[in-house]
C-alpha cells in the first residue's frame, strides 16, 4: 500500500502542476483574445493573417504561442475543450488526492470521486452539443467523449465501492 501512496503522490502533484499550467494558457489566450475583440489591438501579443487565421505570441516576445482560425467556430470550441481538459486534470488530480491518503475510505473521497465521474458523464455530452451547434469535426470528439464516459463509468464504480467500504469501516468503528 506504501508504493501505490508514493506513486499516487506524485501524480497528484504532476496532474496539479498540469492543471495550473492548462489554467495560465486559457487564462493568457482568453484575456488576450478578448482584448482583441474589443479593439485594444495596438500592444497586444497577437497577429492576425488574412483575417483567416490568428498567431498569439508568448508574453513580450514575437515566438508562436498559439496558431488557431480565427473563426468563432474554432475558438468557441478549442477554449471549451482547453476549458474541460483544466477541469478534468484538477478533479483526477484529486482522485490521487484520495488514494495518498492514510485512510482510504472516507467521505470526502468519495465525494472527489463522484464529482470526477460526474464531470466525466455530463461535461463531454456538453462539450458534443457545443461542437454539434458550430459544425467543427464531430466523429472525433465523439471518440473522445466516448473514451471520457467510459473512464466516467469506472469512476462511478469506485465512487460506489468506497462508499460502500466507507460504511463498512464507520460500522466497525462504531463496534470498537
């Protein structure tokens, strides 16, 4: 149990950091996005080329950052996806979160474990409704969502199993 508590360690702390990062380029892409529509295009880090396609730049320099069209389509769609990823990453980080505790069977794991596998149904059929509104490759994003309500699925199976071993172990305490 002492090796599958380092291992879930570390992969709390990888999925946090990957999250953070996820969150800091939605947050720069969207600010800068959004001030370009508002028209405070003078000093930003963007640069549209025939009005086709758009170029954000990391901050203070001219490397690529992000290529994308700039169409809503693909904007609305890239940002809702960046925007799933972010959440998905911090609530499997706090799946690991569960099992690097000492007690396995507790309340609040299993409340982490029902909100990732609800997170998992329900953001991906949003995700599928958004992609079908603007048109965008929709035979892949179905593969995706499907792969994300099988892993939803799994996710609920062990939501029920630790809340079934959580009242398990509060009997036995009880007992004692």
């Amino acid at each position: 149990m002492q090796t599958s508590r380092y291992i879930a360690r570390i992969l709390y702390y990888l999925s946090r950091i990957a999250a953070w990062f996820f969150t800091a380029v939605f947050t720069y892409c969207f600010i800068i996005l959004v001030l370009w529509v508002v028209g405070l295009r003078q000093s930003l880090p963007v640069q549209v080329t025939n009005k086709s396609t758009f170029i954000i730049f990391y901050p203070f320099t001219r490397t690529a950052f992000l290529l994308g069209d700039n169409t809503t389509d693909f904007i609305v769609s890239n940002f809702s996806l960046l925007a799933f990823y972010t959440i998905f990453i911090w609530f499997l980080g706090d799946v690991f979160q569960t099992f690097r505790q000492s007690k396995l069977f507790t309340s609040k794991g299993v409340s982490q474990l029902s909100r990732f596998y609800i997170t998992n149904l329900v953001l991906p059929v949003v995700f599928l409704v958004l992609v079908g509104l603007f048109g965008q490759q929709l035979s892949d994003m179905i593969r995706i969502s499907f792969l994300h309500v099988v892993i939803g699925i799994f996710a609920y199976f062990m939501a029920s199993l630790f809340k079934q071993g959580l009242v398990l172990q509060e009997e036995q305490d009880q007992t004692l």
